[in-house]
C-alpha cells in the first residue's frame, strides 16, 4: 500500500521532508499541500514537479478523502490545533516538534488520543534515530558498563541567528537532549536546575550563552548538559554515559584523519543538517512502514508531553536559580505498549 500523505507547512524543514519522501524514501507520496504562504507553496510544488494540489488550509488537508496520514511541520504554535484535527479524523499524524508550545497543550493532545482509543501520533525527535545514538543505546541496553550513574553531555552551535533569543536555548536546542536522554537510560526527571557561567563574548542581545542544564532522574541518575550555540568553532554533540563498571561515549561523526603541515587533524561539521541528515531518512522511513502497520513505534504524544513539562521546569529554573522539581503523572498504561 502506498501511503498517501497531506503536509501542512512547506517552509525550511517541510520542504526538506517532501523531497526525501519523493525521492529517497519507499511506500509514500504526498498528494496534498498546504502552507499560510499559498503562493510559496505553489511555487515549491512547481519546482519540484511535484503531482500534489495545494488547498486553502491545514484543515483541508487533514479533512481530504485521499490523505490516508498528516505530516505538520508548519509554525510551532499551530502544531496542537493540526494534530487534535488529526486524532479527531482518526488520521495518523507525524509532528515535528513541539507537540505543542505549552505542556497544558501537549496534555490537550495526550488525552484527546486516549480517548480515540487508538495511538495516532508520532513526534519528530529525530536523534532517536541517529545511528550513534542507537549504538549506544545498545551498550547500555546490554548492561556493558553496569548500571548508568552520570551523563556528560554538550549541545554546540558555531551560531545562531539575532532572533534566537531567550529560552530558545531550552526550548528549541537542548529539548533534543530531553528527549533521547529519557529514550537512552529508560528513565524519566524528576528535578532540574539550571547554572549560566560567564556569557561569551560572541552572544548577541537577549541572549546568554552557555548555560548548564543539571537534571536528575527517578532511578538517581546525574545530567550535566552543556548548551553552548555560539561556541564559533563547530555543531558539537557530546554525550558520555558513565556506569558502574566503565563508560560509554557516542561516536564521532566519520571523518578522515588527516596528518599534514605538521598537524594531525579531524574535521568538525559546521552544520547540523549535515550531522543528521541521515537520521532524518531514517525517521520518516519508519514511520511510514509503522503507519501501513497501524502502530507507532517512534517518540509518542506523551514523550512529547513529557519533553514540554521538563523544558517549562528548566525554563523556572533558569529564571530562579533554584533547583525545581519535574512534577507528572505515571505514563498512562495506554502508552505502555506502542500498537
């Protein structure tokens, strides 16, 4: 079965996710488009000769009798209504992050799934899918270091551009870490603080950086991850599990060593897209084949409830200075097993 797919938003990364379904992956084409920017849509699907119409709202696309699954990568404050209009269609639906721009959002969806009865949504957290992160995983899932006592980890940018300002730093970087470090060590938070050492020189306005996320798990797991998006120098992404018995680190991107005028050397990747672009494949690939099978199996609603409860207590954190506790309920026994 060809799934026949409808995508709401066709900027940056939209744009980026239609391409890789029309050309790279298998067992899906988009038939449907819509974007608040009707003529740029338009224009994209002209370039890119692509056989989709482009309608007036996100709602039609959800509502079409030839769109069997949604794909939402449109402005992150839209996210929650095109997802709820999804579960309400009984379509599935991939989003990118955030689920939603609010935990009482992210909730919204949550409960509006329990009560369809039926898991509908998967969230694009894609280093799930990094195939560094999955080999680590599999370290730790074989018990190779014992138990997992601390995480060292660091999210580096060479930049960011002046309207990254704020919490951005929490909530649209380091809620990559807050979630593959839950999938990593099966664990949920239960505390967060948040430390700003001296700002660099080279932050704009509005914005301090680094800052020092610390949380700390159920299980009594330590967290220190490193934010730093205008370390100049490279995308950096460190994560060292430390157990009983030995230490785990994730792996380098591939690069040639190279020894030459008089240095030995390896390249840093500038980009980020160039660090998990191919995870980015691996993600839709998936959740297209898990769709034709009528399950889930990618990071659910509630990992993205969960992932805006954590941001929203590093976000208090910050603004405190104090540590603050990550108060939630039990996953519910609906999410225990992905159908």
């Amino acid at each position: 079965m060809t799934l026949r797919l409808g995508v709401i938003g066709t900027g940056a990364i939209g744009q980026d996710h239609i391409r890789r379904i029309t050309h790279k992956l298998s067992g899906a084409r988009v038939v449907a488009l819509n974007d608040i920017n009707k003529a740029q849509a338009r224009a994209f699907a002209t370039q890119e000769r692509l056989d989709a119409r482009v309608v007036d709202t996100g709602k039609e696309v959800v509502d079409a009798a030839d769109v069997d699954a949604v794909v939402v990568t449109s402005w992150g404050p839209s996210h929650e209504e095109f997802v709820l209009a999804s579960i309400a269609a009984g379509k599935p639906v991939f989003c990118e992050k955030p689920l939603a721009i609010t935990a009482a959002g992210a909730l919204r969806i949550v409960e509006a799934e329990m009560k369809h009865g039926r898991m509908l949504v998967q969230v694009g957290f894609m280093r799930r899918y990094d195939a560094g992160y999955r080999a680590l995983k599999k370290v730790l899932d074989a018990g190779a270091i014992g138990d997992a006592l601390m995480v060292h980890c660091a999210h580096r940018n060479p930049s960011v551009p002046e309207n990254y300002t704020g919490d951005m730093a929490i909530t649209d970087t380091f809620v990559h870490e807050i979630d593959v470090l839950r999938w990593l060590l099966d664990d949920d938070y239960v505390s967060a603080q948040v430390i700003a050492p001296r700002c660099t020189r080279h932050a704009h306005a509005g914005l301090h950086d680094p800052i020092i996320v610390l949380l700390e798990t159920r299980k009594g797991i330590r967290i220190d991850a490193e934010v730093f998006v205008a370390c100049r120098f490279g995308y950096d992404i460190q994560c060292q599990v430390v157990g009983e018995t030995g230490a785990a680190n994730l792996p380098e991107p591939q690069s040639v060593p190279l020894r030459s005028a008089g240095r030995a050397s390896t390249e840093i990747l500038m980009d980020w897209k160039q660090r998990f672009i191919d995870s980015y494949d691996v993600e839709l690939q998936e959740w297209i084949a898990s769709t034709q099978a009528g399950v889930v199996h990618g990071p659910t609603a509630w990992d993205g409830y969960f992932a805006a409860v954590t941001a929203d207590a590093c976000i208090a954190a910050r603004r405190s200075g104090q540590v603050v506790p990550i108060s939630i309920a039990d996953r519910p026994a609906f999410y225990d097993n992905k159908r």
